[in-house]
C-alpha cells in the first residue's frame, strides 16, 4: 500500500486508522474493528476507575451517596 502523506498533527493512532480505512473493508470488518476499539477503550476506563477505587479505598456505600446526589 502507497504511504499515506498528510501534513496534519494527527496522533499516532489516527495515522494508524487513516492507513486502515484508506482500505475498502466490508461493513462488518468495520463494525467489527469500532466494536473492538470500544471495548479496548472501555476496558482501560474501567480498569483505571477499579484503581482509583481501591486507591481511595470506596465501597458499595459511597457509591450509594453518589447515585442520591442532587
């Protein structure tokens, strides 16, 4: 594949999804990488809230009075 030139501040992984879509892929690959892509962002979240959550040492009570905040 020809090297994709843009002379934009794009991030690494945008570059690397531009090369990636610059492919005609079917829609279900497509469907199939943002499914993918959602669930390795989301599993970062959750383990980065799961430090926090340990870190600050929450339980199932300060959950609770998050949830009845106004």
């Amino acid at each position: 594949m020809e090297e994709l030139r843009i002379n934009q501040n794009f991030s690494n992984i945008q570059l690397e999804l531009l090369k990636l879509y610059a492919t005609n892929i079917k829609e279900n690959e497509l469907i199939d990488i943002k499914n993918y892509l959602a669930k390795y962002f989301s599993k970062k979240a959750i383990n980065k809230a799961d430090t926090i959550w340990d870190r600050e040492n929450f339980d199932n009570n300060e959950m609770d009075k998050w949830l009845n905040e106004q």
